[in-house]
C-alpha cells in the first residue's frame, strides 16, 4: 500500500488532482486498486465521492454548534480533533483489502493539516506495518509567476518536508492550462537551472524586497532544495499520466511506461 497526502495552499487544485488522479488510475491501469479519503471537515461540495470521509465522523458545522466558535476557530478544533478517529480511519481502509493507492485529500488550509500536531501524528499513524506514505506537493502555478512568489511557495514546500520528515515528496506545478507556453517555460527553468532564478530575481525584484529574496533563493540552492517540478493541469487531465507514473518509480514499481 503506498499513502500519497496530497497537499498544497487553498486553491492550489488538490481536490480536482484528487479526483483527476483516481480517475485515470481507475481507466487505464484497473489492476491497481485506488481509494480516496477526504480529510477536509469544512469542505462543502467534493468533485468525486471519497471512499473514506473524515466529516462521517466530524464537521466543522457541528464543532460550531457544540462549542459556539466562529468559522477559524471551529475549523481548528475540528482539525486537532481528527486524531480521535484514526482507528476508525484505519479499520475502513482495511475494510478495502488492502489498496495499492490511497489518495488523502487533506484540508483545503494546509497550515492546519502541515503545521499543528495533528497532522504528523495522523500521517504517522497510518503509516502501520510496512504501508509506504509520501507527499504530493501543489505549486500554484498563479503564485509561482514571479521569482518572489516562486521562493514564496519553495518556503511552503520545504517546510512540509521539514514536517513530514523522511517521506518522498513529489512537486508538482498545478494548473499549468492557466500560463502561456513562455510562462510555463519560464517557471520550470528557475528550478532546473539555478542561475536562471538569481537572473530573473536580480532583475525582476528591487530593494530590501530583492535582497532577501537573492539570500533566500541561495540558501534554496545551497541545501538542494530546488528539484524537479512536474507541470500538470488536473482540469484537462494533461500530465496526470506522468504524475502516475512517477508514483510508481517511488513506489519501485516497473510496470509505468511513464518513467
């Protein structure tokens, strides 16, 4: 069994990638079984219908109804709270004789599920025996235009790998439809080429602003955290095929002919 938290800022396309690749698993290679779990108390209207739901067991509306918080607040409580249900969580995944993909659609605001307790700790606990557990990391594509805001979202990404140490972390540049071929090009070249960012950010960026971006953008290189950025658009499922594909080079699968 190999766990795949699908992770990413709000509106960074989890959900739609979610789906996209549940769909094409389930089409073109039915000898791999895949289920989805949706870990988001809050969210209203689901593209897809999870095999496993976290608001069976709790919803935000209910946290604000029993405790009286606002909107931010039960939305945190109800986060930290999904930890009383990982038995229950783990007992419906066996329930599926043990599938080869699971897909976790985490909550929509990442800093809930990356940055407080509980998310580890549910990632630690379903990874029992010998499941393997990795992260697909959402890069908006809209956030990512700019050299600032492609260091912005490379804080993001390294941080979720601080969180969830050890576990491979696959990138991806989401909604790759939105940007003109010269834009599309141009964000994958800041991370295959390390001189083609600190180009970019010497004249794209000015002031205080462009030297804390340079020190940034250094220390990135420095530790090697730029890597491969795969550009996917879940939409029109156009690079879902090698998102797959590199899953099962992680999972040291040789069936894909996708790597």
């Amino acid at each position: 069994m190999y766990i795949n938290y699908i992770i990413g800022p709000a509106g960074s396309g989890k959900t739609t990638l979610t789906k996209a690749l549940q769909d094409y698993i389930s089409t073109y290679n039915q000898e791999i079984s895949v289920i989805t779990i949706n870990l988001d108390p809050a969210v209203q209207n689901l593209p897809y219908k999870p095999d496993i739901d976290i608001q069976d067991y709790i919803t935000v509306n209910e946290v604000i109804q029993e405790t009286g918080l606002g909107p931010n607040g039960a939305m945190i409580a109800a986060t930290d709270r999904m930890v009383d249900y990982i038995e229950d969580l783990k007992y419906e995944i066996n329930q599926y004789n043990d599938p080869e993909i699971v897909l976790i659609d985490t909550p929509g605001q990442m800093e809930l599920f990356s940055f407080r307790n509980s998310g580890p700790m549910i990632a630690n606990a379903l990874g029992f025996g010998s499941i393997q557990r990795g992260i697909i990391f959402c890069y908006d594509s809209l956030l990512c235009g700019t050299p600032n805001g492609m260091i912005s979202t490379l804080l993001l990404a390294a941080s979720v790998q601080f969180r969830f140490a050890n576990l491979p972390q696959l990138n991806l540049l989401t909604k790759k439809d939105l940007l003109s071929m010269e834009k599309l090009e141009r964000i994958l070249s800041w991370m295959e080429n390390d001189l083609t960012l600190m180009d970019a950010i010497e004249s794209l960026e000015h002031g205080v602003l462009r030297e804390y971006t340079v020190s940034l953008a250094r220390a990135f290189i420095e530790f090697g955290a730029t890597s491969e950025l795969l550009p996917v658009s879940a939409k029109y499922n156009e690079g879902v095929d090698q998102v797959y594909g590199k899953l099962q080079q992680i999972m040291n699968d040789d069936t894909s002919p996708y790597y």
